[in-house]
C-alpha cells in the first residue's frame, strides 16, 4: 500500500529484518489474537517482508500478503514463494472473493492520507461477520523520540518536520471502526518499551529507518550534527546501561464486520 511516506519506498528489506526484526516478533501475540483457521482466507494488510504472513499461512490458512513497497514483496516473494503477495494502495484496495480475516501488524499508522478509507477498505475486502485483527502506534507513540526530533530542528533553525505517522487515541479508533461498519470486540492501550538492539546509533539510527523522509532536502552537512543532536536530546529519557529504547505505546483491536 501507498502510505504517502516516500522513505518507505526506498527502506531496504534486509536492513528492515536484520535491525528492526522485533517489529515481527513483537506480532507474535497479534497472530495468536488472530487465530487463523485451517482453510480461512485470510488478508496481510501491510505485510512487510511476509514473517508473519507465513505464521498465518503455517496454520493452515489461505493468506495473501499486500505491501506498497516493492521492496517488501519482492523480499516477501523470494523468502516464501508458496504465499502469495502484491503491491497495493490500503486505501482502495479491493478483492475478488471476500476474506473471512483482515490481519495488519505495525501497518495502519503509516497510512495516513485517509484512515477512514482504509477501514473502508477492510471492510469491503471482509466477509459478514469477518474479523479485522491489528496492532498499529497510538497515541503518544514515540514521544520522548519525536520531542528531541522537534527540539532539534528548532535548534537548526529548521522549520518542524513533517512527521510520517498517524498515532490515533483508543476512542479516536474505535469511533471510525464503529463509522465504517464494525463492532469494536477488544481494544487494548499500552506501552511497549522496546529496546533497540541494533541501534549503535541510538536514536539516529531509528530517525534514518523509520522517518527518513524529514531528512529529504536538508543540506547534506547538517544531517549527521542534527542526528547527533537528537541523541543527546533523547538520551535522558531513552538511553539505559543496557542501551537505547524506542518509547512505544501500541493500539491492538479485533472488531468484526457487521
């Protein structure tokens, strides 16, 4: 899918698997959530690299796996070339036989351009009755990580960076599921404090692999003290003996299709 975010076109897969692999680990518990049934079809809605696709698909389900990077499928298509994955835009995807399951794990905040249309979407793509299991950032996601970004740019005398994610509140949520035709079963809100274990470069590095895109169009030498300057913004409240940690709060539904 497209989420409007030009850095993710260019996220290198292996990078994303190797340094950032705790964002399929961490899906673990969303597939249980899901319980995906023998001969159940079932949507991958942002699938990444397809890890937990293939947890679905290990089940016994029918699973296709949908992504707007190339990158991602292309990866996906050659680590598991028994599932089937495309290219496609969340918000106006459609199928042509409905599914009884649309399952999405660390997806839906970067689909910003219309999250109502997006839920419009699953809904469509369901069967009645069909379930939509999913985790995404929520409100307050990042925050101590996105407060040392702005503060920084403030200090560059740059203008604030346009942030790539939609980070909803529980009620926000939960009001466009229920508007889109759905009946909110569970909602949890939590935090997820995660380390980053293949940061060496604490929270620069994260700047660079998951909000690429505010570097676009800054002078090339000012990058590098910029980032530099995050980290010592976000230090205090992120930096541990053990090493750095990314302050996420996360948002994890099941609702069904009426």
């Amino acid at each position: 899918m497209r989420y409007d975010t030009p850095s993710l076109e260019r996220w290198n897969s292996r990078a994303y698997d190797s340094s950032f692999g705790y964002v399929s680990t961490q899906g673990a518990p969303l597939v249980d959530l899901l319980d995906p049934r023998p001969g159940e079809r079932v949507l991958d809605l942002g699938c990444g690299t397809g890890v937990l696709t293939a947890q679905i698909a290990f089940r016994g389900a029918e699973v296709l796996g949908i992504d707007g990077s190339p990158a991602m499928i292309e990866k996906a298509l050659a680590q598991y070339p028994g599932i089937n994955f495309i290219v496609g835009d969340a918000h106006d995807f459609t199928v042509v036989d409905p599914y009884h399951a649309v399952f999405s794990n660390a997806a839906l905040h970067w689909m910003t351009r219309d999250p109502g249309a997006v839920i419009a979407s699953v809904r469509e793509a369901l069967t009645p009755g069909g379930r939509f299991v999913a985790e995404m950032g929520g409100a307050g996601n990042c925050a101590e990580l996105t407060a040392a970004m702005h503060t920084a740019w403030r200090e560059f005398g740059l203008r604030e960076p346009e942030l790539p994610w939609y980070f909803p509140t529980p009620a926000e949520y939960a009001r466009r599921l229920e508007q889109e035709g759905f009946v909110v079963r569970l909602l949890e809100y939590f935090d997820r404090p995660t380390p980053l274990e293949e940061c060496p470069g604490g929270a620069a590095d994260w700047v660079r692999m998951f909000a690429g895109s505010v570097l676009e169009g800054l002078p090339p030498e000012i990058v590098e003290p910029l980032l530099q300057r995050v980290n010592e913004l976000a230090a205090p409240a992120l930096r541990r003996e053990s090493g750095w940690m990314a302050d996420y709060v996360r948002l994890r539904f099941a609702a069904v299709r009426r």
